[in-house]
C-alpha cells in the first residue's frame, strides 16, 4: 500500500506545484509579496498576523488569508483590523494547496495590494508538502511545544525561511533551551534566520518586522 | 482535484478499517487492551504515557508503540522504563495506520502484555481519521494551545473518548478557559470525558489512571 499512496501523493504535489507557480505569476505580476506562515495548533499565527498588520497598517496594504478546517475564529479576530480578509475552509484537509490560494487571489482586490500573509492550517506535517506560490515560507514553534521538534518535524524546519521562537514571555515555566534549539534548526538549514519572540507581548519582534520590511522592499523595487 | 482525492482517501480509509479490525481480533484474542492517543505536537504525550507506566508498573503488563516521523527520542525516554518500546518512523506520513500497527503487534510478546498504549504522530487532524485497532481513543489538549480548538478541529474531539487538559500547572500564564473549553468539547461530544491534568507535576492525574484501570478491568474479564 505505502508504494502506491507514495504514486498518488507524487501526482498531486506535481500538479500542486504547477498551480503554485501560477499563483506567483499573478502575484508577480502585480508586485504582491505572498508569505506563507505555518506552525502547530495554538503556536501563534494568528497574534502575529495581528501585530504585524498592526506595524505595517498605512504604509502597506496587507490582505490575509485564514485556512481552518472549520470556523471563522481566526478570520473573525483579524478582520477587526480592517482589512480584507480571505476565510478558507478545508472540511478535512490538513493543508492549503495552491488551487484554494488561487480561488482566495481572485477574491482580492490585487491592484490595491501590496502583501499577503497567509495563515495555514495548523499542522507541522503537511503545510510543508505543499507549495502555494508564496514566495517566502516562515514557520512559528512556540516555547511549550518544546525543543526537541526539529529533530521530530524535520521537513518543515528545512522549508522555512525565518522560525520565529513564540511565547518567550512563558520561558520560566518551561524546559526550553533555545540555544540548543537553534542548534538543531541550523543543523537542518543552516541559512534560516531565527527569532524568538512573543507575539502576545511584543517582545522581540522587532527583527522580524525588519526582515519582512526588507522583503517588501526587494519585491516592490522589482516594480 | 477536491473529489478525486476524496475517492482514493475512501479506498486508503475502507482498506485501513480492514486491517484495523484484524489488529482488534488478535488483541481480543490474547486479552489486551489498546489505547490510541493524540495530541498536536509537544502536547505531552510522551510524559502522559510515562506517568502511566510508573503508576500501573508491577500490576500492568505495559508495552507502547511510539509513532514520528524521524527520530527515536521518544521512545528512547519511554525505554528507560523498561518496558517493551516499538519506534515506528513514519517517514513523513501525519499519522499511524492500521498496517504499521500490525507490524508492531507482531514484534511483541503478546501473551505477556495486557495494556499497549499507543503514541500517534503529533497532529490533531489526520491521526483523527485513520482506526489502528484500539479500543479507545484519548487525546490531550494542552493549555498553551488555547481553548477555541475544539472549534478548528471537531473531527479529533468528537472521536476521542477522553480529553485530558494537559499543562494545568501553567494556567496562570495563558488566557485559557477550562469551563469554555468543556462545554464546546461537550457540545462535540456529550459522553466524553474530561479531565484537567499536569502530566509535569502529577496534579490531576487520578481520574485518568481510574478510568484507565476500569477500562482494563473490563477488558481482563471477557477473558
């Protein structure tokens, strides 16, 4: 059996990787930069779209996209930011893919965008497999989780671009080393940039903002 | 796509239910218990599973059976409790089926165990979907991760027959409701059980080892 799921999953990730450089076309075409941010359960996406919408509010014209199994939760919580905001529900699926992205691009209005934060569901496993046409990919591994996750989720950590540490303000309260935890990240991906931060306080995001302040600027001045 | 992949994950599924119920005859057969538990990942499974080995040691025939992607940590932590430990690597897939189990089960002493627990994949959506044999589902819900996930992720606690609320000892620290969490698992799931625990510190664990023993007791006597 493991050798003919293997074929299936083959298929679908190829024509997911074609749709996925479709998607980036459109956005490329549109100097839109399209981030796409992963973690487990309850990591923090959500509090750091917040802060980051917050930040940029005024000078970049964010929109968000929310993939959910089910409800609204999310999208509830940062449409109050009064942006436009895309729900995505899967009914099931453990991951976006680039078909539902690109149903959520034609209901933006892209001429007035400049980002897309892209919240997806909450899984370390199979958001990773599959390419939406975001042009970076960043993940959250929050403190409780626990340090040892590289080594368990490797494939995810060898995807991201940026891991941001989430819920340092919670640091006392847990067995967390994050300097044997960077270890293990750079051991994975040696190139990736790690924050620890609290999404909650607003510790440390500062770095973070830079980061992504720099990668607006590199997509928009290819204008 | 949507419906395609819906027809092959049928045929996976149907064939899994398959290979799940010989699991369950042949632990009938040899009067042993088996529980499959979830949780997102660093829920605390692996310290749940360790408290409970502690506490029925001596009068329990444990083994376990430790499911992750890459890696031996957990089952490494687990052995020290000498006790049998089966690692299954499942090389990417997000979750256990029914066939790795069975090639679990056929590398223990089954005439010398009477309880096998079973450690999933950490994820809180596929492991949901796919039977191993056991007689009970249990997962954890861990405090950090928040109380609305009922809401993201109903098929997980309208399975589980136990919700343990793991992390109990950082309640202070984080915006978690355990009244509100219980009534949305409740309005999933009326029958299940739920019980608020530290698998760190120990508080809160005696419901879960009662509702353990019963379970095992019922088992022991269809003997």
């Amino acid at each position: 059996m493991s050798v003919k799921i293997l074929t299936i999953k083959e298929d679908i990730l190829g024509a997911n990787e074609e749709k996925a450089k479709t998607n980036q076309e459109l956005l490329d075409k549109h100097h839109i930069l399209m981030i796409n941010i992963m973690s487990s359960p309850g990591a923090g996406k959500t509090s750091l779209i917040i802060q980051t919408i917050k930040r940029f509010k005024g000078k970049t014209r964010i929109a968000v996209i929310e993939g959910d199994i089910a409800s609204t939760i999310d999208a509830d919580k940062v449409s109050k930011q009064a942006i436009p905001v895309i729900q995505i529900n899967t009914v099931g699926a453990c991951h976006l893919d680039a078909n539902m992205i690109k149903k959520a691009l034609d209901n933006l209005a892209l001429e007035q965008t400049d980002l897309v934060l892209i919240e997806n569901v909450g899984n370390l496993i199979c958001t990773a497999e599959f390419a939406l046409g975001a042009h970076k990919k960043i993940m959250l591994l929050s403190v409780p989780e626990g340090d040892d996750k590289p080594y368990k989720y490797p494939l995810m950590f060898t995807e991201a671009e940026v891991v941001l540490v989430n819920k340092i303000d919670v640091l006392p309260y847990f067995d967390f080393n994050v300097s044997a935890f960077s270890k293990a990240v750079s051991g994975l991906n040696p190139t990736a940039r790690i924050f620890p931060v609290s999404a909650k306080t607003g510790e440390g995001l500062e770095p973070w903002f830079s980061w992504l302040e720099d990668a607006i600027k590199q997509k928009t001045s290819t204008a």
